[in-house]
C-alpha cells in the first residue's frame, strides 16, 4: 500500500467513529472500508446503499456504494470534523 497517514474520524458531537488510513493529499470525500482499522459505527459488513450513523447523535454519516469494485463510505461532509492532509 502507497505512503500515508491513519487518522482518527470524529463526528461533530466528538464521538470517535473510526480509524482510518489516508493516502494522498487532500479532503476526505469518501472511505474505503478496506483501509479502516478501528470501527466503532458498524461499517464493515454493512450493506450496498445503507445509510449508518453516528451511535451517539443518530446523525447521517454518509451512503455506502461501490467506488473503483470495493464498498465505501461517501461522506457527508456537514456530519464529520473537518479533515484536510
């Protein structure tokens, strides 16, 4: 796997959701679920089109699709801390 960062996603109420490895630069738009480490939301398994959640508000974290052949989160951006590398 390329050089990168594992970072720590909040929710904007400071619940943890997960760890996960960013390579490159930039936002964060969408989350492979292979990279994550830690899960606490119940992402991996999830299924195609579900919308999870955050445990602790109940705010929409995003959709997951299929993005390049593999389930991902696309996030919405208005629910989580900003994250910019």
């Amino acid at each position: 796997m390329r050089t990168g960062k594992i970072i720590d996603i909040h929710c904007r109420c400071g619940f943890k959701l997960f760890r996960y490895f960013k390579a490159g630069k930039g936002r964060l738009l969408k989350c492979l679920i292979s990279r994550l480490t830690d899960d606490y939301v119940g992402l991996n398994g999830a299924e195609t089109f579900s919308k999870p959640s955050c445990p602790q508000c109940g705010e929409e974290l995003g959709i997951i699709m299929m993005i390049h052949g593999e389930p991902a989160l696309k996030l919405n951006q208005g629910t989580i801390q900003s994250i910019r590398i």
